[in-house]
C-alpha cells in the first residue's frame, strides 16, 4: 500500500488477502495517531547496517531480526545495487492487532507491525524482511543522477517527490514481491490466489489498457499494482537480463520527469515503451493461463449466487442456515463487506455489517467475529476483539475488552468459541471462550513458534482442527480436547493451506497444491484427494452432514466470487498423486539471476547475539530529514519577479513519530534584517501540544525593531470506532502573543496582542465504496470555533464560527446527497470561513447564515488515456442550492443561487492522483442572471 503525504511510504500489505484499506483510513484520517505507544520500554539493537529498535519483550525476536536482515542484506542487492547502501533503522511493534510494514524516507525508517498476516506458507519475519528490506535498496538505488541533486536541495522530502513523480507505484510492489518470491520457497507470485483476478480478466479477454491497468477505474474492478507490477517487473527480468531495471532507473534517475524519464529507460534498455512492455507481458501470461485450461475438468456444482453484470462481488465463510437459506460475509463493487442471507433464489439481504473482520462463524442463530478496535489516540495500538449477535443482526454485544483475539469459530451447539489469542511477546495458542460471558475456559498452547489461523470445531465438540504457519511454513494439527494431544495432520511446507473443517473421517481444506487453489480432503490414514476443480480457485469449505453437501467460494470470473453447492461423493474425489500440479510459476527463469530460493530458509539465518542498549525516546527526538532554500515575493499583482526575502528551512521528524520540528531562518532583501523561526510538536503527550515562535527583525528608514510571534495549540484528538462506525472528537484552545520589540529589546506596550481561539470537531463517518463521490455514505460533522483578544487595548475583536456537514446515500452507490451550514459573527480583521453562494462575488459582512444542498452524481466512466499526459477516469455532475443570510441594514441581504457542475477527474502524467476540471453554471436568483464559471479541484476561476 503506498502513501502519499509528507512521504513516500511502501507497505507489504498481502494484497492476495484481505485489503486493509478501512483499516488504514481509520488509523490515518485526521493524522491523529503516533506510532509511540506510551509504557513501552523501548531497546535497541546496532547490527553493521541496521538499528533494531524494539519493546523489551521482543529482544528474542530483535535477534533474529537482526541476524535475518545482515545476512540477507547482500542477496537482496544482487540485481540493484546502490552506490551506498545507508544505515536504516527497524521498528518493531508489538501493541497493534493489524498486519502491516512499511518503508518512509521521512524520516528513513522501516516499520514492522508484529501481527502476522493469516494464508500464507512462509514466516512473518522473513516475509518482512525480504520485502521492505528490497525497499530499502531502492530507495537507496534511487538516490543517484539527478534525484541525487534533489536530495542534496531539499532533502528527503524533496527527493521523495523526485522518486513519485519518475516511477510508478507498481515498479516498487512489483519489484519487492519478485525478491521476496525468488529469494524463498514462499512469497506472493507463487500463491495462485495473488494471480486470480488477472488469469479471469485475460482468459475472457478483457485485457484493460496499460493506463487503466496502472491507474485504475471505477467502473471495473482492477488488480492492483502489486499483481501488476509484480508480472511486469519480472517479464522485463525474463526478457531482458537481471541488470535490466538497474540500468532503466539509472537512465531514469537522470531524467526525473513524470512518464518521460522512465520511458527513456525503458525504450533505450529493451527497445520499447513501458505500455509495450505490458502488452507483451499479457499476451506472454495469457499463453500460461491457457496451458493450464488444459488439464481442468471443472466440477459440477450449482452456483446459489446471482450473477450480476458490472458488479464484481467477494464473498467469504459461507454457512447453511437451518431455513435451507445460506449465509456468508460479502462485499461488491457497491456495497461495503457485510454479513449476508442469501435465498434458495439466490436473492440476498443485509443481517449486519461488522467492522474489519478476520472471521465470520455462524451456529444456532449467532453469529460471532473478531473486529478491530483503534486506539483514540496512538496509532501503534490497536486491539481486536470478539462480538456476538444473533442472525437478525440486533442484540450485538462485545464479548471481550481490548483483547488479541482472531479467527472465532463456534462450537456446533453454539455454547463455546474456539480462538486464537496472540499475546505481546507474539505468542500464538488456541483459547476457547464462553459464549455468553466471553471468560477463558480453556487455553492450548500451538505449536512451538508458529502463528494459528483458521480453528473449526469436530461436530461434537471434541476436537479442534487449525492452520499453523511459520519457519517451516503450513500445517495442519489437530487437538483433541479429551485427551490434550495434538497430532499433526499435514506437515509443515511450502503448500498453501487454509480453512480446514471436519466432514466424518475426513478433513477438508482449501489448498495451492495444483497450481489453482482448490478444496481437498484427507483422510484418518493421511490419504488425500481433490474434492473441487476450479478455473481460477475454491476457498472456504462448509458442510452440511444432512444434505451431504459442500458449500464454497468458487472464483468465477470476471464478477468475481459466487457461492457453490457441491454433492459429497468421496467416492468420486480425485487421489492426490493423480492431480496434475502446473502452478504458473512466471517467476522459474528469473530465479539463475539471485541468490537462490534458500536465502530466507530459517535453516541459513545466523544465530549471533548482539547487545542490546536501552532506546532512549527523548535522546532521538530531533532527526532532521529535510531542508530547504524558499524565495518569497511580496509583489501580489506579480506583473514582475522581485524576491524580497531569502530563507533556509530544516525539518525534523523523529523515528517514533513522538516528536517533529520546523526551524526557518530569514533574510529580508529590503530590510537587511534577519529573522527565525520554529515549530514544535510534541504527539506524544495527552494532549498533543503545538508551540511555534518567531522573531523577525524589521527596519523602516532609520527606526528598527524586532517583531515577537509566539503561540501554543493545545488539542485532544480522539477517534475510534465501532462496527463500520467511526467516531472523532477534537477539543483544543490555541494562543497567540504578539508584540513589537524595541532595538533595545523593550516591549512596546501599545503593540501587545493576545488572541485566543477554542475550537471543537465532532464527526462519525461511515465510508462508501471506492465509487462513492463523497467518500462516504454517511457524514455527521460538527465544527465550532471561537476567538477574541480579551485584552487588546484599543477594542473587543472576536470571531465566532459554526458549521454544519451532513452526508446521505444517494439513489445509487456512487451518488450522495450533502447538506452544509454555517454561521459566523465577527468583528475585526478576521478573514471568514465560509463560502460564500456560489455565482456571487464575495461580501464581507459581520454576521453571515450560509445554507448549501448538494446532490453528485456519476455520468459516465470513460477510462480513457491520452498516450501518458491524461487518463480520464470520469465524468460526474452536480446540482446544488446556495442561501445566504447577512443581517443589518444593506442594500442587499440575502444571497441564493441554484445552479449545476460538470466535472471531470483526471490523472495527469499516469501519476497516481487524481485531479478534476469543471464548469459551473449559476443562476443568481436575487439578481435574475446567470452565471458561467470554469472550476479548478472544485474552486472557480
């Protein structure tokens, strides 16, 4: 996942898997959070090129972080290697429920979160460090040519822009999973659930445009630039020799400009543009997707779901109800992911929608699943909890309190909760939870350091079977409660197993062992079979023992998942040694050109010790990362360039995110005078405290002095959320003194001011779909604001602000209603806050009402590129009412206009973000006219 504000940040967020972009939103709207987790006992450990920073509770992990990264470290700069690989620090966290890492070079730091992600066959640390680690080196890699210049101007920040700007989100994701898949025997291109969404677009030759591919669309579904780039990256690779992408950044690097540089890179390497190239990577993967058609013998099952067109749907943990109706987690290109009921007609309704879920399970009327719960305040802390309700989706209830519970599975007579538990020292062990009280019953521990997923009851409550992934990769074991033993089922490899449930004597699982994900079975004796054959691939098995029938998620195509019945015939499965295995592996010429797929085998890493020293916070809390020169002009008519002030910025922010600073001296060209000034956040006190000070000297003919600034923020940001719930709250006052202070440094008493400004936010949001315009579908935001100079000594200035932000669903998922207000009083030199109707020139007044309807809506969804310079993704409209109110005694008081906007989002230069044009057409009802205007990100010219 990348992030694009202050930084250029890479995240390994398992893309195959569950996306986590609700997660990421709530832990990152407002920008509320630190990462600092206050009560951590922080330690560190200096390897030859990395600092391990870690709770103290993590040493033994730190450990083997440190041996894994520095044995690592030269393998994965084999085919990119910098001119200076720069010393990196690694966080480990260990207080947050979300599997997650990243790569920021502002500051350069490495961030690894220490849940691991369910579904794979291979360890969270290596995965981890396999993958950012590759980041590392390209940013590294990438700090040469003339993007070596803009980091010596201005910076990490400015040469963070330099990298976004010349190469595409895709190149760093696709980059990083082939290192990660070429370096082991795990790793994303060799899951076939990664490939599925693309083999189901090519094979039904729906092959999208490079631009549409790169950037996106809300019309269709996309595979995102993990799977894109990961398949490009490595066709080059294939093509073209391993040093083909050293030498196409190379060429880049010195020509750092949107869609130029890497074309130049790419034509003078292979002889060809990079939309080319992608269209040779197609039409190469497609050729292996239709090889692999050829030894399929699809299953005969019955699809229960309906099909939609132009709605690409998921579904998950699909379960038979006792009314003979079916249910199942869901979420479409329309709807965001909720529990389902799904008729014998196929038609479905709502029960619930929960929150970011790892687990639906459904018994006797309830239904149980894990939720994530942010911490209000600090981003590194985050809990996932169980909640309970019954099948009307009413009477929902928590049934722990700031937990680390995942995968709740309920017993057959819905009395018990199988789940995993993971502790803060990254403890896996199976526990098992009273239904109606949540307490503990019973605790069992896993095996010796793998990660459990995935728990399902035997039907009378006796056993226990579960996935279990870590150095070894998966398995499946078994427990038998009576007893207290566990005996392994599968051994621990480089198969990909999932879900497994009992079914008699039988075991059934999803697993990657042909090549196509599919559901399996094996036996008492440990013989196994083939129980479905899928085009694209069968996940989540449930069975019914009274119908003798399967229930599961097959794949279908370019729709996405339905939900499929299959007669239970072992008699008719498939023997394991009679299933023909063609896994796509696009990956196999490229492996000669590494290390070798041992590399991140846990048998290679090194055991030493290092020491570890205590982290003092507060001893790194100034980490500067940036600077730069700013040349400012006071002529605002700008009819010609005349720089009247010179001025040098550095910013720091610190690795734990804690602590950040700005510090700007001046030299005004007019004047001869100099000035500085500073910023200080401190993000890890309760309240968060903001403190800005400057001084700047002045001199007008032959009298100088100096101007004092100084002022505190003082805020309580909290947020959080419930279900699909989130709920902020942001009270804080903020102060400013000002004075002018004499040569001599005496305070001129008749120039001191004091403002005072208290503010409020409330909000709840619930988010839409990707298509939605408004970004939400509901919206309740509150605003209020006050300020004054209580003791300024000529008058009583103040400024008061009101404001009012409703969202609603519109008639589809894309459209919304909006309804905004405000109300504002002032008096003094106060600039007002609230936008005027639009049509109208802007009157000043002292006391404004302001009332605004909204009602957006798509037209159309052309994705359509002009070459590289515009890919046009829609086109959408607008129709609104404006009202405003200014008491007093006027000519003119009152203020409306109705009008309508057309408007079109755009990306420019295939960068990944999104800009629009417009017209606006008014009709100023007061004045009886209308009015045109062009409108730029939603602002007239």
């Amino acid at each position: 996942m990348l992030f694009l504000s202050k930084s250029y940040v890479h995240s390994c967020t398992f893309s195959a898997k569950k996306l986590l972009i609700p997660v990421i939103l709530l832990l990152t709207a407002l920008n509320l959070q630190a990462q600092y987790a206050p009560g951590v006992d922080w330690k560190v450990i200096k390897s030859d090129n990395f600092d391990i920073i870690f709770p103290e509770e993590l040493e033994e992990d730190a450990q083997r972080v440190a041996n894994i990264l520095e044995y690592s470290l030269e393998a994965l700069q084999k085919t990119l290697k910098p001119r200076k690989f720069s010393r990196w620090p690694v966080v480990l966290t260990n207080r947050g429920a979300i599997p997650n890492g990243y790569v920021t070079i502002t500051p350069k730091k490495s961030v690894w979160f220490g849940t691991p992600i369910a579904g794979t066959a291979s360890d969270w640390y290596l995965d981890l460090a396999s993958h950012e680690t590759r980041h590392m080196v390209q940013f590294d890699y990438m700090n040469s040519g003339l993007l070596r210049l803009f980091y010596l101007l201005g910076g990490n920040n400015l040469l963070s822009t330099g990298i976004m700007l010349n190469f595409p989100n895709w190149f760093f994701e696709g980059d990083a999973v082939g290192t990660e898949t070429l370096l082991s025997e795990s790793g994303r291109g060799r899951d076939p659930d990664f490939e599925k969404a693309l083999k189901a677009i090519l094979l039904e030759d729906r092959q999208y445009s490079y631009y549409k591919a790169a950037l996106g669309s809300y019309k269709d579904y996309i595979p995102n630039h993990y799977t894109l780039g990961y398949f490009l990256v490595t066709h080059v690779r294939r093509i073209y020799g391993e040093d083909a992408w050293s030498r196409i950044i190379k060429i880049a690097s010195w020509a750092p400009i949107p869609t130029l540089g890497l074309f130049i890179g790419a034509k003078k390497v292979t002889g060809k543009s990079i939309r080319k190239l992608y269209e040779d990577t197609m039409e190469e993967i497609k050729e292996i997707y239709e090889s692999q058609l050829e030894d399929i013998e699809p299953s005969d099952t019955t699809i229960i779901t309906r099909s939609e067109e132009k709605n690409y749907k998921l579904y998950n943990y699909p379960v038979f109800l006792s009314d003979g109706t079916f249910a199942a987690l869901k979420s479409d290109l329309n709807h965001v992911e909720q529990v389902v009921r799904i008729g014998k007609d196929g038609s479905e309704s709502t029960i619930l929608i929960p929150g970011y879920t790892d687990r639906v399970s459904i018994k006797q009327e309830k239904i149980v699943w894990s939720e994530l719960i942010g911490h209000p305040r600090f981003m590194s802390i985050s809990y996932s909890d169980i909640f309970i309700s019954d099948l009307t989706g009413e009477n929902k209830r928590a049934l722990t309190s700031k937990g680390r519970y995942f995968f709740p599975a309920l017993s057959e007579d819905a009395g018990r909760i199988a789940a995993v538990h993971f502790s803060l020292e990254r403890k896996s062990s199976l526990v098992i939870l009273d239904t109606e009280t949540g307490e503990e019953i019973k605790r069992l521990p896993g095996p010796e350091g793998d990660f459990i997923c995935y728990p399902s009851w035997s039907r009378d409550g006796n056993k226990l079977v579960f996935v279990h992934q870590g150095e070894k990769g998966s398995g499946i074991s078994e427990y038998d409660l009576l007893s207290g033993n566990m005996v392994s089922v599968i051994p621990s490899g480089f198969e990909i197993l999932n879900n497994p449930v009992f079914y008699k004597e039988y075991i059934l699982y999803s697993s990657s062992y042909s090549g196509i994900s599919n559901i399996y079975a094996i036996d008492d004796s440990g013989n196994r079979f083939q129980v479905t054959s899928g085009m694209y691939g069968c996940k989540t098995p449930s069975v019914s023992l009274e119908k003798e029938q399967l229930l599961f998620i097959d794949y279908t195509g370019l729709n996405g998942e339905s939900i499929a019945l299959l007669d239970l015939k072992p008699a008719e499965w498939r023997p394991l040694e009679k299933v023909s295995r063609n896994p796509t592996e696009y990956f196999a010429p490229v492996i000669p050109q590494e290390s070798g797929t041992d590399t991140f085998s846990h048998e290679n890493i090194p055991n030493k010790q290092y020491q570890v020293k205590n982290y003092n916070l507060f001893m790194h809390a100034i980490k500067p990362h940036s600077w730069g020169v700013g040349i400012n002009d006071e002529d605002d008519d700008f009819d010609f360039w005349s720089p009247s002030e010179v001025s040098l910025s550095i910013y720091s922010n610190d690795i734990m995110d804690t602590t950040s600073m700005a510090l700007k001296g001046s030299y005004n060209i007019n004047e001869k005078t100099f000035g500085t000034a500073y910023d200080l956040t401190l993000k890890f006190l309760y309240p968060e405290i903001t403190w800005s000070t400057s001084l700047q000297g002045r001199k007008e003919n032959s009298e100088t002095w100096n101007d004092l600034f100084t002022g505190v923020d003082i805020s309580l940001p909290s947020m959080f959320s419930r279900g699909e719930d989130l709920f902020s709250i942001k009270p804080g006052i903020t102060s400013g003194f000002s004075s002018k202070i004499a040569s001599d440094w005496q305070i001129d008493t008749s120039s001191l001011s004091l403002d005072l400004k208290y503010y409020m936010h409330i909000g709840h949001a619930v988010f839409g779909v990707r298509k939605n315009i408004l970004g939400f579908r509901w919206l309740q935001e509150l605003g209020a604001q006050f300020t004054h100079s209580p003791f300024y000594s000529t008058e009583r200035e103040h400024h008061f602000v009101n404001t009012l932000n409703l969202i609603f669903p519109g008639f589809s998922a894309a459209d919304g209603f909006q309804l905004s207000g405000g109300f504002e009083d002032m008096e003094g030199s106060y600039e007002s806050e609230i936008l005027f109707p639009r049509g109208y020139d802007y009157v000043s007044a002292d006391r404004t009402v302001k009332g605004s309807a909204d009602y957006v809506f798509p037209i159309l969804y052309p994705d359509v590129a002009i070459g590289p310079l515009l890919y046009f993704t829609r086109v959408r409209g607008n129709v609104f009412y404006d009202y405003s109110y200014l008491p007093g005694e006027r000519d003119q008081n009152r203020y409306s206009s109705v009008g309508a906007e057309l408007t079109l989002d755009f990306n420019p230069l295939s960068l990944p973000f999104e800009l629009n044009i417009g017209v606006r057409g008014s009709f100023l009802i007061e004045e009886h006219k209308p009015v045109f205007q062009f409108i730029i990100l939603g602002a007239s010219l």
